[in-house]
C-alpha cells in the first residue's frame, strides 16, 4: 500500500509539472501577442489616416464635390447616375464630370476608405443602366467624419483673417463685473464665482485662437 501510494504521488506530480508551461516559452508568447497587438494598432491607424489622403489629391476637389453629395443625401447608398445628377445640379466645375471618371473617382475614394460599395441588389431595365446601377456606394461613419472635419477647417479659413475684438470686450465686461462683485459687501458666492471665471477662461480662449490664427494668415499673406 505505501509504495502504491508513492506511485500516485510521483504521477499526480508528473501531470502537475507537465501542466506549468516553461517560462521561456510563455515571455516568448507573450512578446509575440504584444508584437502582434503593436502591427494591429499600426494597421488600423494606417487605416484612419488613409481617408485624409483625398484631400491632399491632385483631383480633390472633384473628391470634395463627391463626398459633399455623400454626406448631403438622405438615401442610404447612391449609384453613379445618382452622384452624376447631383453634380450636374450643382453646377461647378464637376458638373462636366462622365460617368467613367466619376467612377474612378468614386472607386478610389472606396480605397481610401471613405466610402463603401453597396450590397444591394440592382433592378434595371436595360443592360446600360444595370452597367451604370450595379456598383453603388455607402457613406461609412469614418467617411462621414473625416469629412466634417474637412467642412469645419474650410468653413473657418475667413474667420482666421480677423480677431474677435467682441470677446475681448466680453472678457473685458466679465472682468469688471467680477472685481465688483469680489469687492462689494459679503463678497461673492463660490458658486457664482467659479460659473464666471470658467466662462471668462473659454472667452479668453477664443480671443487668443483668433489672434493666433490671423498672424498664421498674415505670414501666409506675407511670406513671398
């Protein structure tokens, strides 16, 4: 009984030790797992930054006209004779755009990442619409993002021309009420302080964004 009751214990330690795994080969594991989870990380941020990538295109401002049709459309995806008829409703200088450019145009922007094709199925009444109707295009929530952010930067290249004075009088005011009111008998309440001076702070804020932004377009203006 003692000597099988010694086999059990070296058996029952057999499968223990064979249990633990070498800690050589779990550092090893694990410096693969964070090499792995570092290329997945560069992947996707390769990924994100791409959909900047038509902005800075010889033919982006044919891209700029797409994607605003893109972003301006109730319907969930368009096909080419859709963008087409948008363009031409505008008016600009895409508006002389063809349905094979465009398409280029819009297959590249798929690449970017900014827009999707579509799964839809198509229903056409000719061979010629079908070719033109098959392939259609969805707006991703990354195509529609970077694309607000384009609008916001364009929307504001006037206003970097001049400096808020109308927040610097507004800081000015805030300033003169604060100071009366610190002054004035019983002082003023925490509350009402701290309300005012994180408005005077964000008002600040703004006046000094605009002063940075116009000298930015002076040097441009400047620079020969």
């Amino acid at each position: 009984m003692a000597l099988s009751a010694t086999h059990q214990c070296r058996a029952n330690a057999t499968r223990n030790l064979a249990d633990i795994e070498p800690p050589a080969l779990g550092a090893a594991r694990d410096a693969v797992a964070q090499v792995q989870g570092a290329q997945d990380t560069d992947s996707e941020a390769r990924r994100r930054l791409d959909a900047y990538t038509y902005l800075s295109a010889p033919e982006r401002l044919e891209h700029l006209a797409i994607m605003w049709v893109s972003c301006g459309t109730l319907l969930a995806d368009l096909a080419v004779p859709d963008v087409l008829a948008k363009l031409r409703q505008d008016r600009g200088h895409t508006a002389g755009l063809d349905a094979d450019t465009l398409t280029i145009r819009l297959e590249q922007l798929v690449r970017w990442g900014n827009l999707l094709r579509s799964s839809h199925t198509v229903k056409a009444s000719s061979i010629s619409e079908y070719q033109w109707s098959r392939a259609r295009y969805q707006l991703p929530k990354l195509g529609e993002r970077v694309q607000r952010n384009a609008d916001g930067v364009l929307a504001e290249a006037d206003a970097a021309r001049e400096v808020s004075n109308e927040l610097l009088a507004l800081v000015k005011r805030g300033l003169r009420e604060l100071a009366e009111l610190v002054t004035a008998p019983g002082g003023i309440e925490p509350q009402d302080g701290l309300e005012r001076v994180s408005t005077l702070f964000v008002q600040f804020t703004g006046f000094a964004d605009s002063i940075r932004d116009f000298y930015a377009f002076l040097g441009q203006v400047l620079d020969p």
